[in-house]
C-alpha cells in the first residue's frame, strides 16, 4: 500500500467502486513541490528506507541500550538511530481531520458569467473512431454553432477518453479556429483546457492576433501516463483578451464575436491539441440563449446561503474549490431551486495546474476515464450524494453540465481515507523521516 505525505493512502482497495487503471497519483503535485524523475526516486527510496528505519528504531527504543525512550519528543535532544526521532512522533504529522465531514477552506476560482463554451474536440455520433485515427463525418453541433474553421491538417481525436481537436502534430503553421461569442464592452478572460507536454508549442491568435504562447513545458516532460509519450493529462491555462481586440471585433446583437485561433509554432512538437474553451467575462447577468452560464456567490456552497449555477446550451459554469490539503471520499450537498433535470459534474484534482472538467486524467490503459463523476439531479431532491468513492484530491471543481439552473449549499466530503477506521482522528498513516523539510 503506498504512503501519501498527507496521511491519505491509496484506497484502490478499498473503494466501493473501483476506478479504472491509475498511475502514482503523487506525481501530480503543485509545481512549487514537483521534482524531477530521478530525484523523486531517489527521495522516495531514501524517504522509504530511512521511514523504515525509523519503525524498527522507534519499536526499539524501550529496549536496553535504546538512546531514547518510546515516548520522547521529537524536539528533545535524545534521538533514536541515524538521528531519528522515534516513531510515536509521527502522530503530530497525521493530517486527517478530527471528524468525516470535511468543507472547503475557499474558492480559488469560478465562472461570475461564462459568456461562451465550446468542447473543441467533441465529435458527432456518425464520427466513428478505429484507434487513434478517426473517420470524418463534418464538425459536431457545438462545433458549427462556433463556426469551427480547421487547416488540411487538422483531425479530431480521442486521448485517454477525452475527445480533442488537434491542429496538426509535428505540422508547422497548422491550425483551427472556433468563434465565440462575449459582450461589448467588458473584460473577456479564454481558459483553456489542453493535452499536457513539454515540447507542445503553438499561439493562440484572437482576430488574427497573436495573444497567448504556449511554450515547451519542461516540468510536464517527466509525468507519469499509460498512454504513451505522447500525452500525459490535461492541463488549464487562461488569459485576458486585449481590450483593443475586444472593441475591434465584429458586433453580433448586443456582444462581439471573437475568432480564437490556435495556430502551431515552427517546431511545434505534438503541437495544438484542444479539448474545452471558454469565455469568461465578469459580470451578473446571464447571456441570451443559447450562449452563457452564470455563478452567483460560490463562497456560499461552503457556508453561505450557497451559490447558483445557471446555464444555456453553450454554457457551462463552474467554481473550483479548495480542500488546503489531500482529502478522500464521498462528496455531498444540498439542492434547491431545480425546476427541470440538470446533470452536475464533479472534477477532482492534487494540481491546481491539472484541475480540469476531466479532472486529472489519472486514467488507465482503457482509454475510458471515470474520474469526473456526473449526477442528474431531479426537481424535489434535496440532498445529492455521490455514490462513487474517490480518493486523493484537494481541489473540486463543480459544474453544471446541461442547460437548466440548481441551487447548491453546504457542500462537504464524508471522508473516508481508510473506512475500516471509525475514528478520523486516529488514523495512524504519517510519513516520518529524519529531514524536517521532507516531515513538513
């Protein structure tokens, strides 16, 4: 069973219901805690050893001829073998919580109102696909509705489960564009959601302008995937639209239409691969149909009053929680205010860098990713709880992933790291090693 720094295991074995496939879940952590292949394994070996070490010395430490006793601090100045501190010191490094219901500390991002939403890589139930290489049957209905435009060397694909419309891999100057719709006059913010790698490199051109580049990403190159070199999980990125752009683009009513274009670098690597884009305006009105989405007070599924996700057809609202440290188990809230059935996802994540609509993409060989859960929710239901188990995560992103509209509040994880356990409290799963930095 492998160890979690934050005193949460891994529960393959003990989920209700089992995910597919996986991979070392840790390798996924905030940038600023992320090292490279070989030191990680290095550390890992040198952490397990020394852990290891730390167990035999600390069951030893009564016995004659100990230099420390079982029940010393940590910050004593008796210390047991190679310098380590006894292992009833570990209990001061268990990080579960003193009961099973666990909240969000804050909102780290959301939706004020999602002007437009198009899956750039959804494909039409006629698109058959045989491998990685799929037959053509024209754009989907999301893509005509954003005016999909793609060069000769464009294709749609599906990677890990994920549908993605890719520019051209390898191709210079490849591209596809989609047209989204915003308002005039306000503050427009695209969020991407893309393939991670680290030699992918392309723009992304608003109105024929170059606006954004992504760049070879060497802290992506050693992450750990089933499906080959070539794709590694999903990743998000955003950034703010040129206020200039924005007054120069063609009018459509009362908003703007914006050409969004990613075009691939000179040595573009897999280049371009693109699975969801938004625009996201502040703002408290929900845009006409069928574009737009809409949160209002995200703070309140936490403990307010709670927040309400409103959707069109091309809208899908979101607000990213975060838990502040690696949590486990079933997530529940309460409902109000649904008139027709609505389906709400949940996206889970360790990275804020990989939390996406398909969450981290931890998937297996299978291709078939179950890690966003999707719950239909009636007029009349109160409480939702989801039925699937899933473990290891500190960021939730909540969405609505159909049109409609739902009030959610008190929104929680019943934590369950170890269910054999009965008592959170007493969870004994800690890693402890003779480094402070690496206890810390």
């Amino acid at each position: 069973m492998a160890w979690r720094r934050h005193g949460v295991r891994q529960w393959q074995d003990t989920e209700a219901t089992p995910r597919t496939g996986g991979r070392a879940r840790g390798a996924r952590r905030d940038p600023a805690r992320r090292v490279g292949s070989a030191g990680s394994s290095r550390l890992l070996a040198i952490g397990l050893s020394v852990a290891m070490v730390a167990g035999f010395t600390g069951l030893a430490s009564g016995a004659p001829g100990s230099s420390t006793s079982a029940g010393s601090d940590p910050g004593s100045s008796g210390t047991s073998l190679l310098g380590l501190p006894p292992l009833s010191a570990a209990s001061r490094y268990v990080y579960a919580p003193s009961s099973r219901v666990v909240h969000p500390r804050s909102v780290v991002e959301s939706t004020a109102v999602d002007d437009d939403f198009v899956t750039a890589g959804s494909l039409d139930p006629s698109v058959t696909i045989a491998g990685q290489s799929p037959t053509h049957a024209g754009p989907s209905a999301s893509e005509a509705a954003h005016d999909f435009q793609g060069g000769p060397h464009a294709t749609r694909v599906r990677l890990m489960g994920v549908g993605m419309q890719e520019a051209g891999p390898g191709v210079p100057r490849a591209f596809f564009s989609v047209d989204l719709h915003v308002p005039a006059g306000a503050p427009v913010r695209i969020r991407v959601e893309d393939a991670a790698s680290a030699t992918a490199n392309y723009w992304v051109l608003v109105d024929g302008v170059k606006v954004y580049h992504r760049s070879p990403q060497v802290d992506q190159e050693d992450l750990y995937s089933e499906s080959g070199p070539q794709f590694k999980g999903l990743v998000h990125y955003s950034f703010p639209v040129p206020a200039r752009l924005l007054a120069a683009a063609p009018r459509d009513g009362s908003g703007r239409v914006l050409t969004v274009e990613f075009r691939n670098a000179l040595n573009p690597g897999p280049g371009a691969r693109i699975a969801r884009v938004w625009a996201i305006s502040p703002g408290n009105a929900t845009p006409p149909a069928p574009y737009g989405g809409a949160v209002a007070d995200p703070a309140g599924a936490i403990t307010g009053p709670g927040m309400t996700l409103t959707a069109h057809t091309y809208g899908r609202p979101y607000a990213i929680f975060d838990f502040g440290r690696d949590v486990g188990g079933r997530v529940s809230f309460d409902v109000s205010g649904v008139t027709k059935p609505v389906t709400v996802g949940l996206a889970f994540s360790e990275s804020y860098e990989y939390m996406t609509s398909a969450s981290d993409q931890a998937c297996g060989t299978s291709g078939v990713c179950t890690e966003t859960h999707y719950l239909t929710v009636s007029p009349g239901q109160t409480v939702v709880n989801d039925p699937n188990l899933r473990g290891g995560f500190r960021y939730l992103m909540v969405f609505l992933d159909t049109p409609g509209s739902i009030h959610l509040s008190d929104l929680r994880v019943h934590f369950t790291p170890d269910p054999g356990v009965a008592d959170p409290a007493a969870y004994t799963g800690a890693f402890l090693s003779s480094s402070g930095l690496l206890n810390a």
